[in-house]
C-alpha cells in the first residue's frame, strides 16, 4: 500500500454507494464487553454494538463519560478483548468470539493516535515518526527505506522542513501532524483518536480541528475518533455515533442526528431542547402551557421536546400550529444569539434568537410559537437517563 502518495480512498465520497463489503474500512458486528468491578458487580461497557464503517469516512463516538468510547475504540484496536461479537478492519477479520479470532495489535492495518499526541519529548519530529518502523514487526526496512519513509508522511501532512525540530520546539498544530505523520507512516489506513484535542484550550482547539478535517480528507484514510464534545463531533463527523451505557443509539450525518434525533436521549445530548410533558389528546399532546399539536404519536404519555432556536416570539398570538402563553423573566445577550427565558406556570422555557434581540424585554407577556415540524415527541420512559453534563449555556 502506498496510502500517503496514492490514496486508496477517495476523500470526496465519504459514502461509497452499495453494501459492497470491500468499501468498509471498519466493520463492527454485535459487540459486548463487560468489566467487572471491584465489589463484583459487572458493567456492560459495549452492549451489542453494530457499526459498519465506509472507507474515508470520518465517523465520531460521542457520548458522556463512561459510554464506552474509550472501551470500543480499543476494541478496534486490540488493545481490549471484548467479550463476543466480530470486528474487520479492511476487509480482514481481526476479532471474533464465536470464531476464537483475536489478531493482536501490532498486526492489524491501524493506527492511533493519543490524548495529547504522545510524542516522546526526547525524540526529533522526524524521530518520533520513524519510532513505528523500527519497531514493526517483520523484516526491518533499511535507512534510507525509512529516513525515505518518514519524509514522505511528514511532506504528506506539510511540515517536510521541521524533522530535526524536538515536539517542545513546535505548535499545537505541528505537533499534531507529527502526530499523524507517525499514524500514517506505516500506510495505515485507519487512524482511531481519542480525544487527541481535549489538553487544548478551546481556541487552538477549534484551530487544531479544522487542520485535523482538512488533512483526513486530503490523505484519505478513514478516521474515528473519540469525544463527549458534541460541537467537536457535529464539526468533524461524515456520520456520528451516539453512545449510551455502551449501546450505540443512533449512527447518522450531523443533520439527521440534529433533525431526526432516534431516541430522547440523542435529541437532548445533540443540541439543546425545552421539555415538557404531555398527554395525548387530538391534533397533538396536552402539556402544562397549553396544547403542542403534532401528527405524531408516542403513545398516552410522552415527552415534548422542542429547540429553544426553532421557536418564534411575538406579542400578538401568533398563527402557528401551537402558542403557547408565557411571560419573559430574563434576557440573556450569548454573542450569536439572545436567550429570552420565558416563565409560564412552573414551566420554564429558553428560547433564542439569533443576533443581539431588544424586541422583548424582561416582564412582557408574549407567545411562544411552534411549527408542527419543530415539534419532537418521545414515549415517556421513568427513568431514562437525561443528558448528563447538562448544557449550562
Ligand atoms: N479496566 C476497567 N475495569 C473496570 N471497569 C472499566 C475498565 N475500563 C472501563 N471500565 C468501565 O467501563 C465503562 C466504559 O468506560 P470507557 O472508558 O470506555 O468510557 P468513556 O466513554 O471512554 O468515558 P470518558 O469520556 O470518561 O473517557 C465505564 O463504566 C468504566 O468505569
Ligand atoms: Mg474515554
């Protein structure tokens, strides 16, 4: 394989039409892994995971601490054995429990990529890129094939001039491509991260991301990375994996996952929403501020959801399928958009829009107003787990 001079994937189709099995960098087929703690009770950390994952795609497992990210990452990697299940990377099976297949790390077609970059601090750029094929396994390749080698990944990702620099003496940036030189130095065509950006402030981070983004898609090769960071993975992501308790809820685009979420759990971890309960009735569901009407159906009780950006404000009862009464009880100015809080009953609500707003202030009885399509409505389920580090913005 020559993946850093020809590419074997085309970065400008992330979704390879067809199931054609050969077009999957990453196959992950009812996965299951428990841990058992400490006081002998057993954590399901993958619970039946299914992932079919396209060559050049970029696919991110986002969810909150303890989903299992981390556990199914390493999965992929060999760095865990997981209980039952298969997983193929490149067409090659490299686990499967009922098959008692388990090919070790070192001998599978991947890389990774650590929190932090892990670059050894008393090694050169071009050192620390040569580090994986020196110690690779099978015939060594001679100097000059690895000094050949390791310039080619570091030209790939544009930093050719800075081999003899030490990682203290480069950027975050720098030091994430060197990063990625090494990754991709033994023509891996899979590169798994975890959380590589999350020791970086949110700034260079934002930076770091989107040199990250622009490389995968110039060098090919199929990514997936790890984070609990939802703008990060809506960011970087051709699809998104959603965990919950090791199970993957929802495996879809950015979009679908922001406008279709599956499940409430995915709708309240994507993006930011108002709940409110309701009870069935015609057109729609009976809540404590008034009827949301909406053709779905979720059952006698469910819950409403709906995003504080796709609600309208107005004085006058508005037109739309649903207005609902409140009262403003606070104006928030967020730089891309004012947050109005608005009070009705012991119901708050947040709703948003864009740019700096004065069109309310603080004491005016207003309308709430709701298209039918803004309107998401889930089965009520006691108990089910809501989005952990609630969003505080
Ligand atoms: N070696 C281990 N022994 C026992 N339990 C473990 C072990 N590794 C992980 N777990 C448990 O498995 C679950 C999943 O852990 P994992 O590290 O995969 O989560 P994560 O999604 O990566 O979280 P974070 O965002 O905090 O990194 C957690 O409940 C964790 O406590
Ligand atoms: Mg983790």
């Amino acid at each position: 394989m020559t993946q850093l001079t020809h590419p074997t994937s085309s970065p400008s189709r992330p979704h390879p039409a067809g199931p054609d099995a050969t077009q999957h960098a990453i196959v992950i087929r009812q996965l299951t892994k428990h841990f058992r703690r400490r006081d002998g009770s057993t954590v399901p950390a993958i619970d039946g995971a299914d992932l079919h994952i396209e060559s050049g795609e970029f696919v991110v497992l986002l969810g909150p601490s303890g989903c299992g990210k981390t556990t199914l990452l390493r999965s992929v990697a060999g760095l865990e054995t997981p209980d039952s299940g298969s997983i193929a990377v490149g067409g090659v099976t490299v686990f499967d429990g009922e098959a008692g297949i388990d090919v070790g790390p070192e001998r599978r077609e991947l890389s990774m990529v650590f929190q932090s970059y892990a670059l050894w601090p008393h090694m050169t750029a071009a050192q620390n890129v040569r580090y994986p094929l020196e110690n690779q396994r099978g015939p060594r390749q001679s100097r000059s094939q690895m000094n050949e080698r390791v310039t080619e990944a570091l030209t790939a990702v544009g930093i050719g001039d800075l081999g003899g620099q030490y990682p203290n003496q480069l950027s975050g940036g720098q030091q994430q491509r060197v990063a990625l030189a090494r990754a991709l130095v033994n023509n891996s065509t899979v590169v798994l991260f975890d959380e590589p950006l999350s020791n970086v402030d949110a700034k260079v981070r934002e930076t770091l991301r989107v040199e990250l983004l622009a490389m995968q898609r110039r060098l090919g090769f199929t990514a997936l990375f790890v984070t609990h960071d939802q703008a990060e993975a809506m960011e970087l992501a051709t699809r998104i994996a959603v965990l919950d308790r090791g199970q993957v809820q929802q495996f879809g685009t950015p979009d679908e996952i922001y406008a279709r979420p599956a499940t409430e759990y995915v709708a309240k971890f994507i993006g930011n929403t108002n709940e409110l309960p309701g009870t069935r009735v015609a057109g729609g569901y009976e809540t404590p501020v008034g009827l949301v009407r909406t053709p779905e159906d979720a059952g006698e009780q469910a819950t409403v959801l709906f995003r504080p950006e796709h609600a309208r404000l107005s004085t006058e009862q508005p037109a739309t399928a649903s207005a609902l009464p409140g009262r403003v009880v606070a104006v928030l100015f967020m730089g891309t958009h004012t947050e109005f809080l608005v009070r009705s009953g012991e119901t708050r609500m947040r709703i948003w829009v864009s740019g700096r707003s004065t069109d309310f202030a603080e004491g005016d009885e207003i309308w709430v107003g709701l298209q039918e399509q803004d309107v998401m409505v889930f089965a009520s389920h006691p108990g089910q787990s809501a989005r952990p580090e609630d969003d505080a913005r």
